[in-house]
C-alpha cells in the first residue's frame, strides 16, 4: 500500500511571481489536489481487498480442482488444452506444462476414437455431450474407457469460447459393478440352497416317518410269507402220505382233488411264495433306500460307497422313466468317498434326470457313466447322447432358478443345489459338451484318507 504524502504549500517567491493569481486561487487549487490524492488513495486500497479476495478464490478453485478425482479438461474453440487438473496429469503421466496448449485429440487412444471424439464435439458441442464413453491413453500405455461429459464455454453474447470436459475412468465403476452382481448372485445361490435345503428337512421328515410305518407292515409279511414257506413244505409232505395210502384209490377222492386242482397248487405254490418273499424283500430294500435319501445323519460324515449310490440312482430314474432310455455304468469297484450317501444320492439321481429329460426326444436315449480313480479323487463323468447345452447357457447352468425347461417342468435349483452339495463335500462339478454330441457332466470327489 502506498504511504499518504502531505501537500506543502509553493513559496513565497512562486507565489509572488503569478501576477495574475491570487493566494486564495492557489488554496483552492491546493485542496482539489487533497481530495483527488485522498480518492486515488481510497481506490488502491479498494484494489487491493478486490485482488486479496480474487487471489482467494483462485487458490479455492485450485484446490476444489486439486480434490477431484475426475478428469478435468478446459479448451478453447479449437479443441486445444488451455487448462487441466492433477487427475489428469496423473492418468496421462504428464505434467501440466506438457498438456497445455495441446490439442484435446492427442489424449484418445487411436485414430477412430479420435475421428469419434471430433464428430462428437461437431454435432452437440453447443447443446453439450453426457456420458459418452470414450477410450483414452494412459500414462503406462494402456487403453482405458472413460465416461466423458461435454460443456460448451460460452461468451456474455452466448458466442462460443470453448468446452469444458470431465471423465471418469469406467473400469473403477465395471470392478463395482461386478462385484456387486456377483454379491447378489451369491445372494440368490444361498436363498435358493436355504429354500431347498428347508424343503429337503421337512421331506426327510415326512420320507423318514413314512419309511419306519412301511417297514412294520413290510417286515410282518416277510416274516408271515418265510413261515409259510416253511409251512407250504410240511403240507406238501402230508399231501405225499395220504395219497400214497389205500384211501387215495377212492374215486370220489380223486374226482375231487382233479376238481381242486390240488396237483397244481401244489406245484406253484413254491413259485408263488418265492416271488412273495422276492416282492416283500425287494419293497424292504426300498425302504432302506427311503431312509438313505432322507439323510436323517447327514449333518455327520460317513464312508459313502458311490457303486451303491450310483446302482440305486440308476435304478429309481429308470423304473419311472421310457422304456427307451439306456443306461450303461462302468465303475472300477470299491469306489468310496466321505460324507452324506443321501445328499450324494441326490446329486447323482439329478444328473441321471437330466440326462434322461435331454434324450425324451429321442428313439435311442442313452446315458453312459464312467468313473475313474486317480490323484487322490474319485472322477465320475455322465455323457448323454442329447443335443447338448446351448454355449450361451453353459456359463449360467448351475444359477439358482436358471432352466431351460419349459414352464413347469422345471424349478432351476436341480443343478444349482447338486452344486453346493458337491462343494461342501469338496468336489468340483463341470458341464461341458462332447466333440461328438451330447452333454457330459464330470463329478469329482476326494477319495476317502484311510
């Protein structure tokens, strides 16, 4: 600030010699300069709280604009860089000084972004351009995406200074995006194995409460046919003495036992309670089966033999399914694993469903299932002689509630729930199609440590 002087007064002898001027006229003269000296003084001092508060904002907006995470670019009309931000030179790997007074188009990845980037800023450089996605290279080289938004610079006459960009990188929003499907992907594969996993304790209720009043009744015929099995061969022998005696010769008693039958009875008797005890074992074997599908124990791991799983697998999908339908095992004996025969039963009788499903269409539906046993896992494959799985849904095959079953037929958890029933035992379960045709499901399992 410049320091106020004091005016002093001409001498004497200056005074004196201006014949024509009066000492009043040089005071007058002498107090206009006062005041005009007096404002000049006021006006510095208003300059400069107008400049200390100008240099304010100037170092406000530096640091908003040192704050933003976003690119930011100021051009003139002619798309050259007047202006940037530390977002930008530290996504270029440039100083500032290195991108100003460079043209815009430099910044984007390759001449069709370039042609792009121009055409854009043609056609809607007055009405502004909003999140437009654009490739940009980066300081390391690389190509990267970034949503831009355009805002024209215009003069107080609405005449067109320059532009005004701003940018996002948008792989940091895909990473965001991403992980927040799969959050939710996860979120709907819990639901569903929740909801399943509720559904699979009230059957197992309901299956384990039926097995046990089958089994009573079951047991008692068994029990009733095997002594009359015993019974059958006590009569048979008294039958043998009586018509070996004189009495036999009596003709009213032969009419009647040819009337009756008697020889013929007692000739498939034998057959008919064979198959009796047959039918009434087989019925006790089902049951069996029933309290092994309920996994009343599977909260404890057991010894799981997978010959026996896969046989009895095979076995309940066949019995209801086309007569048309094959299935061919081939497994090495004794295969074993550890953890829940009824949970690992379900899994299998699932893969054989599908597979069966697959083939309806056709004359010749057949499932094949081979397994293997080699570093340290248990290797079963379900090849099927079907159409195949569609390559756009082999990625979400095993999605809870994804099917390609017409409505109906199908919930969408089969595959999802044989999933995490796998994993929890710590196997993996893979879908691919075969070269030949058809789909082919690979179950892997630990081989049980002895």
């Amino acid at each position: 600030m410049v320091k106020p002087t004091s005016i002093t007064a001409p001498p004497a002898e200056l005074l004196g010699a201006a014949d024509g001027i009066g000492e009043q006229a040089w005071i007058e003269v002498i107090q206009k300069m006062d005041e005009v000296y007096n404002d000049l003084l006021q006006y510095e001092v208003a300059l400069e709280e107008k400049n200390a508060a100008l240099e304010e904002s100037h170092q406000f907006i530096e640091s908003v604009l040192a704050s933003m995470s976003d690119i930011l670019i100021v051009c003139d009309r002619n798309g050259v860089i007047e202006e940037v931000n530390p977002s930008l030179c530290h996504f270029a790997g440039k100083r500032a000084d290195e991108l100003e007074h460079r043209p815009l188009y430099e910044l984007f990845a390759d001449d069709g972004e370039r042609v792009k980037a121009r055409e854009l800023l043609s056609r809607f450089g007055r009405q502004g351009v909003h999140d437009c996605e654009l490739f940009l290279r980066a300081g390391d080289g690389s190509t990267v995406p970034v949503s831009m938004n355009c805002t024209p610079r215009l003069s107080q006459t609405g005449k067109l200074m320059g532009v005004v960009v701003t940018g996002r990188p948008v792989g940091e929003l895909r990473k965001a995006y991403q992980a927040l499907r799969q959050a939710h992907d996860d979120l709907k594969r819990t639901q569903g194995q929740l909801l399943h996993a509720e559904k699979m304790v009230s059957l197992g209720r309901l299956v384990a409460g039926v097995a046990h009043e089958l089994n009573n009744p079951i047991s008692f015929v068994l029990g009733n046919v095997l002594a009359l099995q015993r019974y059958a061969g006590r009569l048979n022998r008294y039958l043998d003495a009586v018509h070996a005696t004189p009495a036999a010769e009596n003709p009213a008693l032969r009419e009647l036992r040819a009337e009756l039958r008697v020889d013929r009875i007692v000739a498939d008797m034998p057959e008919l309670i064979a198959g009796m005890i047959e039918g009434a074992e087989r019925t006790r074997d089902i049951v069996d089966a029933l309290k092994r599908f309920s996994a009343v124990d599977k909260t404890t791991p057991e010894r799981v033999g997978l010959n026996d799983v896969v046989e009895r697998s095979v076995r309940w999908v066949v019995q209801s399914a086309p007569a048309r339908f094959a299935v061919d095992v081939d497994l090495p004996p004794d295969l074993h694993c550890s953890g829940s025969s009824g949970q690992l039963q379900q899994v299998v009788m699932n893969l054989v469903q599908n597979a069966c499903d697959a083939t309806a269409g056709r004359p010749d539906g057949r499932l094949d299932i081979r397994g293997e046993c080699a570093g340290g896992s248990v290797t079963l494959r379900f090849a099927d002689n079907g159409p195949g799985i569609p390559a756009e849904h082999l990625d979400r095959l095993f999605e809870p509630f994804f099917t390609t079953k017409p409505v109906g037929q199908g919930t969408g958890l089969g595959l999802s729930i044989s999933y995490g029933i796998v994993e929890r035992h710590g196997g993996k379960l893979a879908a691919a199609n075969r070269p030949g045709g058809g789909a082919e499901f690979i179950l892997s399992l630990p081989v049980e440590s002895r």
